[in-house]
C-alpha cells in the first residue's frame, strides 16, 4: 500500500456523512425490521410483568439492520464518494497490523535490517498522516520525532529507505 494525498476537509466531510448516515439507517432498520418481526411472529398477549417476550425479535432485527448496513457499505466502498474513507480505514488497519508486531519489528531495525527501517519509515508516516486527518494533535508530536529519529538512523547507516518502498507482505518477512 502507497501513500497518498488525502483532503483533510474532503476526508472529514465524507467520514461524517458515512458515520452519519451509517447510524441513521441502522436505527431506523433496527426499529423497521423489529417491528416487522414483532408482527408478523410476535406474541399476541403482554404477560403480567408487561413483558410481551418479543425481545429476541428485536435482537434479530438490529442484526438484520447491520448485516444490511454492513452489506451496503461493503458494496460502496470503491466509489468515488468512498475513496478517502476507504484509503484511512485500510491504513488504520495496516498500522494495526505492523503495531502488534512493532517489538519484533525494532529488534529487527536494531540489528540494521533493511526491512525493518522500510516498515518503520512507512509506520511512521502513515500514522502522521492519519493523526493529521484526525486532528490528534496530542500524539503527533511523538510520531514526528519517532520519525525524525528514524530518518536519522538510516542517514547515520547511508541506507536509502523511504516510506514508498513499503510493501504489506514485508510484515511476514520479519
């Protein structure tokens, strides 16, 4: 996966429209599909307690709502309109991966692997870019001396690495 220019307002923008409109129809799926249920195979009489035993059609109807909704989003997310959620969605995940691997993947930098200053060089600038699109601003400061660090090191070794040369299948190498 390569890096790529995201607009942040574009990026905010379609996150909140998708966040938004995600929740909107889950609820109103939830509450269709449940009242559906609840008509067509609910129980007729309220028992004393006022339980009308029907809270199992409710649960069903909320996982048909996000079966459906999950469904429609999947369907959606090569779009145009998708295009930068998809791209932050996909390199959160990707950083999730090289973060539960990070220990190994110093060790490796530590002996001077070439792989490992590639995979940190791309860890580094993505979660950059990913705390610039989200205004987390508390953290990014580590992440740019990490990086600063990092860069540094590689000069120190003349290495040429770059966040570019980046491929996912190098995280089964280390």
């Amino acid at each position: 996966m390569q890096l790529m220019h995201i607009d942040k307002q574009t990026y905010r923008k379609n996150t909140n429209i998708v966040i938004g409109s995600f929740v909107a129809s889950l609820a109103i799926l939830a509450l269709l599909f449940g009242a559906l249920l609840i008509h067509f195979f609910g129980a007729a009489d309220v028992a004393g307690d006022g339980s009308t035993g029907n809270f199992h059609l409710n649960v069903m109807g909320v996982i048909m709502a996000i079966v459906l909704c999950s469904g429609v989003l999947h369907s959606q997310k090569h779009k145009p309109f998708m295009r930068e959620v998809y791209y932050v969605w996909r390199l959160k995940q990707l950083n999730n991966q090289i973060y539960r691997k990070l220990v190994k993947i110093k060790v490796a930098a530590d002996s001077n692997d070439k792989n490992a200053f590639i995979i940190l060089s791309f860890y580094f600038a993505s979660l950059k870019q990913v705390y610039s699109l989200d205004d987390n601003t508390l953290t990014i400061s580590t992440v740019e001396n990490d990086l600063a660090q990092l860069n540094a090191r590689i000069a120190e070794l003349d290495m040429n690495i770059s966040a570019e040369q980046f491929e996912a299948d190098l995280l089964e190498r280390i």
